[in-house]
C-alpha cells in the first residue's frame, strides 16, 4: 500500500483544501476498492503540532501523526497557505526540509494555490514550472525569480512536481492526481460524486489584469497610464518611447524588466481586461466592445482575446453576463 500525506502547516492557513484533499482522495481510495481492487493508499494528515486552529478557533484540526513519525511516503501534499507567507515559510521550517527530504527519497509533491510559496521556498522549483493564484503572482516572481511562474496554467506536472491555480482549483488538481495513481474511471466517478468539472486545464479566463505597477521605474508607470487612458487608440512603441523620450530599445528593456511584458503585450492584456468588463456589465455587442478597446479586426480581437483568457468573446460574454442569462 502506497502513503498519502497531507501537510497540516502552523498558523491559520487555509482549511478548505486540507479536508478537500482528504475526503476526496478516500473516496477514490473507496471506489478503487470497491471495483474489486486492494486499497491504493494509506492517507495521512501530518504537521508538527497536535492541533492547529482555524479563523479564530472556530475551527481546528488534529493531524494523524507528527512530521516525525513519516520516514518515507509516496505522495505530498501542500495545501493554500494564508497570505501572511514570511509568516508561514518561517514558522514551518521543520516541514520544508522534510519535504526536500522525501523528494530526493522519491516522493512526488503536490502544491494547491499559495502552497506553491512552501513549496518554492524548498528550492525544488527552482528552474521548474508553477502555477499558483494568479492575484499573488507579482509577489511570487519578486520572491522566487529562479521559478518558472506559469499562472494561466490551470496545473503544472514536471519531474514528480505538481502545482495548482488559485483557490478552489485545487480540485482539478485532486482529479488529475487521482487519474493519474488510480484511473480514469475513478477521477470521473469522483468528478460526478463531487460535481468537479473534468479536465479544466487554464485559469485565465479568472485572471483580472490589474497592471503590474509594483516596480519603482517612473517612466514606465507613465507609459502605463498612458496605455489605459487611450485604450481606444493605436499606439505604435515608436511614438510612446518618443513621447517619453527614450531610445526604443532602451524603453523596451525597461518595461519588460519593469513589468514582465512588452509594451504591445501590456496593451493587449489592458484592453482585453476593460472587454471583460464590458462584456460582464453592459449589453454591448461583440463587435461594439471590440471598437471600443480600439480593434477594427473582429478575427484580430478573437485572437487575442482568446490567446489571454483561454476562450472566445461570445463564450466570456455568455458565461459571466447575467442580463444574457434572463
């Protein structure tokens, strides 16, 4: 029998994906068995405390064993973390190395939303792809830059490493892990039980592009301004480096150090953003929001629109507008 361990970190992280974890990993573990099958897994909630508290002790939970007492398991798994993460990093060291310890003795390690901070600060991920909640990962790259941040990936798989999107997209990781150790059968059957949506593979259709502004380049920040405010206008890099009186090159290398896109990058990403919210608020055509956002291509404004979010305008706009819906 294979060994399952659900971390249970110190301090009031998130509890959701913890009991998550464990209901539905043992009724995979339950369905396998009763096909005809000997138990795949031991599963195990594993900490270095006898009980650590929830939202102000409202709720708590008592791991199975302490972090000693696993010599060698086969799979781990870290669950979301608060967003206190120096906090968190620092109050559970004694987890961190017992994680790189069990990797380098064969372990596959599995990381959900902000867990991926844990998980990072191991240094396993170091040249290797993440996925983590896309509202934290301007701080994810500013703390771990070695890390290969992918948040418009929904999970990432590579060498016996498995992370996750934001919140409770962790359940999609669940099912990829039970197909994968069990079968397809069984990921499908817990998808029914537990009303999962099978193999969503992106996020970014959730992201909300709020601009990368936590840097300290001046110029670009204007330059940024500047883009938002004239969204509706064609904006050759030419004339925006001109306007600030910049050498392209030079305007370029600072934006991308600045805010990790291209200028023209950066420019889709806001207009593609302020179509979202139109498509969410108003009954405006596609072909309105798309002239509104300063595209006169409706095969150029698909593109990228789907390039960003993972779907077409029609589809965004029928999903997330209720007025369509009534």
């Amino acid at each position: 029998m294979k060994h399952i361990t659900i971390l249970v970190p110190d301090g009031p992280n998130n509890l959701s994906s913890i009991i998550g974890s464990y209901k539905i990993l043992s009724r995979a573990n339950a369905y396998w068995q009763e096909s005809g099958h000997e138990t795949m897994f031991k599963i195990e909630l594993v900490g270095i405390s006898e009980e650590v508290n929830y939202y102000d002790g409202l709720f708590s939970v008592k791991p199975h064993k302490h972090i000693s007492a696993i010599k060698q398991t086969n799979l781990v798994i870290i669950p979301s973390l608060n967003h206190n993460y120096d906090k968190a990093i620092e109050g559970n060291q004694v987890l961190t190395d017992w994680i790189v310890k069990q990797y380098q003795q064969g372990a596959e390690i599995a990381s959900m939303c902000t867990g991926a901070f844990l998980l990072a600060a191991t240094g396993l991920l170091d040249g290797k792809s993440c996925s983590t909640h896309w509202v934290v990962a301007d701080n994810f790259k500013t703390r771990f830059p070695k890390v290969n941040l992918k948040t418009d990936q929904l999970i990432t798989d590579e060498n016996g490493i498995y992370t996750n999107g934001g919140a409770y997209s962790f359940l999609n990781l669940l099912l990829y892990l039970i197909e994968k150790n069990f079968d397809r059968q069984t990921a499908i059957y817990c998808a029914k039980i537990f009303q999962i949506e099978m193999d969503r593979h992106s996020q970014s259709s959730f992201i909300i592009f709020k601009g990368q502004k936590r840097h300290s380049d001046e110029m670009v920040k204007a330059a940024q301004l500047y883009l938002e405010n004239n969204l509706n206008q064609k904006i050759a890099v030419e004339d925006l480096s001109a306007r600030f009186a910049v050498g392209r090159r030079n305007f370029d290398r600072r934006f991308i150090k600045a805010t990790g896109n291209t200028p023209i990058e950066y420019l889709q990403r806001a207009k593609i953003e302020s179509a979202k919210r139109a498509f969410e608020t108003s009954r405006k055509t596609i072909n309105e929001v798309m002239y509104d956002v300063g595209y006169a291509d409706a095969k150029a404004f698909r593109e990228v629109f789907r390039k960003i979010t993972g779907i077409s305008p029609l589809e965004y706009r029928n999903r997330y507008n209720r007025d369509l819906l009534v």
